[in-house]
C-alpha cells in the first residue's frame, strides 16, 4: 500500500484534489503502522491543499487521524486541540460523515484520558449516525468504541451487545484485523463478567 502511494505521490504537478487524498491514504495508513514521522509529514502537506481547495469534509478526516498520530506520539495536548477542531469543523459541515470522523478522534481521547464515560457515549452517539448513512466500517469502529467504554465502566452486558454488534459489522466488510481485535474484546469482556468458559472460546 505505501509503496504505492509513493509512487503517486513522486508525480508532482498533478491534481491537487487527487494528490490530498493520495496524502490522506498515506496518512491513514501511518496511523495503522504508527508511523509517526511518515504521517505528520502527509498531514502538513495534505492539510495546507485541503484548505486551499476549501475541502473541509476532507480536512475533518485529516485532522482527526492527525489527533491519533498525536496520541500515539504521546503528545496528548497537541492530540486534545487538533480533536476539537476536527469536532469543530464536523459541527459547522453538519454531514453524517464528518461528523464520524472526528468522532473517532475524540473517542481515542476520552480512551487515553480515562474518561470512559465520554468514550462510551462518544461512541454511541457516531454509531448511530453511520447507521443513519449506512456506513458499515466505521459503525464497527464506533461501536468498539462504545462497548469498551461500557466494559470499562462495568457494564458488561453493554459492553458485549455493543461489541457483537461491531463484530458482525466486521464480517459484512470483511474487515479481518478488526475482527481479530473485537473477537479478543469479547473474550476480555466476557472474562471481566466473570465467565471463564465463554472467554476460552
């Protein structure tokens, strides 16, 4: 995938549109691959052509996996500030997925802050909007995010309808690494509610 990328990325003096998704790719896959350098160098890049084309449904999805790079950095300040004004920009768009993308960035903040409440809620509440645009991925995504909150929190039975939901989303894209890591967010959740068999299988 990245070898790719940068090889489209090498032809300089094409479409500025497709060069900021080619960057946007680039820069979603470093945050799968905790590539920090490789990603703040796309999102410089693919911040400034994004403003200048004024495609601000396109810079809420930079900004918030600019947000995870932050967090996996450890640069949680820096994290919390770029999450908001992802969340900030969704608001004004108004779009349902916009709305789901910055919502991604401030669930992993409300994780790493502890605050499993928002997270939880965080994750509810975009979930519910990628229902509403039929938006298979990410509703695994969010719903993760909801039932480990949950399962943070003590709600098991939360936790594992949320997390079962996200599994089945998972299958319908075919989405193998996320189906792995609900599959084991399962068992942990199950494990917690004191059901040792059920975690085992």
């Amino acid at each position: 995938g990245v070898y790719w990328i940068d090889s489209l990325l090498a032809r300089r003096g094409g479409d500025e549109a497709i060069r900021s998704h080619a960057l946007y790719v680039k820069l979603t896959l470093a945050v799968v691959q905790g590539d920090h350098a490789a990603g703040l160098e796309a999102v410089a890049e693919a911040s400034v052509i994004a403003r200048r084309l004024k495609d601000d449904g396109l810079l809420v999805r930079i900004l918030a996996n600019q947000a995870a790079l932050e967090v996996l950095a450890g640069d949680l300040p820096a994290a919390r500030a770029t999450s908001a004004d992802a969340t900030a920009l969704a608001a004004r768009l108004g779009d349902d997925m916009s709305f789901i993308a910055a919502a991604q960035s401030e669930a992993f903040v409300a994780f790493v802050d502890a605050d499993f409440t928002r997270m939880r809620d965080i994750g509810l509440a975009a979930a519910a909007r990628s229902r509403q645009c039929n938006e298979i991925f990410m509703l695994s995504v969010h719903l993760t995010s909801a039932g480990m909150g949950a399962l943070m929190l003590g709600d098991h039975a939360a936790a594992e309808a949320a997390l079962i939901e996200a599994l089945d989303a998972s299958l319908v894209v075919d989405d193998r690494p996320g189906l792995a890591m609900r599959m084991e967010a399962l068992a942990s959740a199950a494990a917690m509610a004191g059901n040792a068999q059920r975690a085992a299988e």
